[in-house]
C-alpha cells in the first residue's frame, strides 16, 4: 500500500491555523475573525448514522477568531448573546447551555477544573429538547453546536505570534447546519404555517413542488 495523500478533516478550523502557521500578525489586526462554510466535515461518528443527526459527512459552519485573552472573553459573551437571540426570537427552541471539559483536557484524563481561568477557556455546548425521546427532565438533549475558547493551546502549536509578542488566544464555534435543522423540525414540526413568523422572514418562499400523475 502507499502512504496516504490526505485527511478528510473532522472540522473546519485545523486549515485556517495551518494558513497562520509561524506567522507574526500584526497588533493592529486582532482580533483576527475568520468565517468558513466552504465544506463539509467527517465523522465516523460512536453509536453509528442516525437519520441527519448523526452522519459521517455533515455541513459545518465554523467562525473563528484570534486574539487577546481580554478580546476573546468579550468576544464570547457578543456570541453568547447573538446566539441565544437566534435560538429565542428567531427559532423559538427550547435550547440550554452545558459547560463541558475541554477536549484538549479530556484526552490527557482531566474531567474537572480547578481554575476559573479553564472555565473561562472551556467549551459551552448548546443543547435543545428533541420531544421524540421524551419529558424534558428525563430525555437525553441534543448538542447542536458550541463555542470554545481554547486558551493557547494552538497559537503555541501552530507558532502564531503578535508583533508585540504578546501571549494569544484563539477559539472556535462550531454550528451544524443538521443539528440546528434536527433541533427546530423536531419542536415546530413540519408543517410551515406553524413555524414562527420571524424565522419564516429570513426563510423565504418554498419551491413549487413536482406534481406527479
């Protein structure tokens, strides 16, 4: 066999730290904010295909951003907010937010923190109720995207520095398109006269389906 060419990459994010790689950004520029929807991701997903819950090809959406621990908190919080007036006003989900161990501390066997600071960086998943599987209280939720902050862990990595030579962070936010799909079928149904008027603005008009004799 020969050596293989490739990876099909399980995110969106690892091409734009390679796009930076042993670069020295200039201060002026942060926070550097990157949005890709170019492509899908590929998972060979624990627990096997589910419908387009769970599939080994998905389509991702995944903001990106680097910059300075202080930019990058206040960046969160804006995104925080922006997305729970998505999920509230626009979709009308019943959706939460669960703060999970980074996975970068989950593979060396950590499962807690110890310093606000970790929490800080940590990983904010957001689930939303599917009522197929049951009472809210008992049902296992859906993570249908996060939003990370991952300290330094790929600015080091990847050798990306300020022309300060000040200590950057960076993060990402990963949104699947399926699982916000799954998320808002599975509450309102599907029959659109019953979908909220606020997301039927930025929906638009169906095509006109294919009759059939």
């Amino acid at each position: 066999m020969r050596d293989p060419i490739g990876g099909m990459t399980y995110a969106q994010c690892p091409p734009m730290y390679w796009a930076f790689d042993g670069k020295t950004i200039d201060d002026s520029e942060f926070p550097v904010l990157i949005y890709d929807k170019s492509g899908p991701s590929y998972r060979w997903e624990a627990g096997g295909r589910q419908g387009i819950e769970r599939v080994n090809e998905f389509w991702r959406i995944e903001p990106v951003f680097i910059g300075y621990p202080d930019q990058l908190i206040q960046l969160k919080e804006k995104m925080m907010e922006k997305y729970a007036y998505v999920f509230d006003k626009i979709f009308e989900i019943e959706w939460r937010t669960a703060w999970v161990t980074p996975f970068y501390m989950a593979q060396s066997g950590q499962t807690g923190v110890e310093k606000e600071t970790e929490r800080i960086k940590g990983t904010v998943d957001y689930e939303s109720w599917i009522p197929s599987r049951g009472g809210r209280d008992e049902s296992e939720w859906l993570e249908f995207q996060n939003l990370s902050i991952v300290g330094d862990k790929y600015t080091k990595a990847f050798s990306i520095k300020s022309s300060k030579n000040k200590e950057l962070w960076s993060g990402c936010s990963g949104i699947g398109l399926q699982r916000w799909t799954v998320s808002f079928l599975a509450q309102k149904g599907l029959d659109s006269d019953n979908w909220p008027k606020e997301f039927k603005k930025y929906l638009g008009e169906f095509p006109k389906n294919i009759k059939f004799v």
